[in-house]
C-alpha cells in the first residue's frame, strides 16, 4: 500500500501553512521557489513544496500558463481584479482601461478569514481520516496473514502426509 500524503512527517502542518500564507500572500500564483522563501524561509527547499502541491490537489494547482507557477484553488476561483499597487478591487471597467504592463499588477482576492478557517479544517479532517483508514487498514494485516499461514499449514499437511 503506498503512503498516503496526509500520513507522511508534518504533511499536514505544511498544508495548513501552504493555505494561510498562500491565501493572504498579494500574489495569487508564484513559483515554488518563491512560495519556499515565503513559507518556510528557504528558497532551497522547492521541490518539497512542490511535492505538498502536487500532491494536494484538493488545495493547490499548478498554473496552466506558468510552467512552476502553483497557486491555492480556492483563489483562483476568483477573478483577477485586486490591483496590488492600491491595494484595493478594480471594477471591470477599470481593468479594462489598464495598460498591459499595469495588468501585471493585477491578482486575484485574497481569501477572507472564515474561509481560511474552512480550508484549514478540510485539511484537518482528511488527515483524520486518512489516518483513520491506515489503522483500519494495518488491523487486517495480522488477521490476514494467520490466515494464510493456517491455509499453508493446512495445504501443506494434505499434501504430505498422504
């Protein structure tokens, strides 16, 4: 049975801290490089970060236009119009009237504290539950092989004491 991701040493510490950095950052999408630096202080440590998003894709999803580029669902569901530099929502019309270098200032909103909330207690539950699932899983094994070693015992028997 492989391991699942939510059992593996403080997954789900860096999935909850994956959700609230990610959540608040003004960036919606970054290079794991980056999301390393912020998160955890060490732009080293990307290809742990990378592991964690790729494999939470309940939480977080690579960017379909930037090749290393991953961002939290959750905000991509919203649409790009915080504009960084004001530090405030454009109207529709606004971000139309922007430039093509003034849109490189724009990202999407970023997610309110009841929903950081929500995000982080998903992840609590399907840690609990894929832990849940790994004891229930491990209970059999024991069952299971004085099973088998009775059946080949038994078999064995059979066959040589005729």
């Amino acid at each position: 049975m492989t391991e699942m991701p939510y059992l593996k040493q403080n997954r789900l510490a860096d999935v909850i801290a994956a959700i609230q950095f990610m959540s608040q950052n003004v960036r919606s999408s970054q290079p794991c490089e980056k999301w390393a630096d912020y998160i955890s202080g060490d732009k080293t440590k990307a290809d742990h970060w990378r592991e964690v998003f790729d494999e939470h894709p309940e939480f977080f999803r690579k960017s379909p236009d930037n090749v290393d580029h991953y961002a939290l669902i959750w905000r991509r569901a919203s649409p790009r119009l915080f504009y960084r530099k004001e530090d405030r929502l454009l109207t529709k019309p606004e971000y139309d009237q922007l430039s093509a270098e003034e849109r490189t200032f724009v990202s999407r909103v970023r997610v309110p504290d009841a929903e950081i909330k929500t995000l982080i207690d998903i992840a609590i539950e399907l840690h609990a539950k894929a832990r849940e699932q790994h004891t229930d899983w491990r209970w059999w094994v024991p069952t299971v092989a004085s099973f088998v070693g009775s059946l080949v015992a038994v078999l064995l028997g059979v066959a040589f004491g005729k």
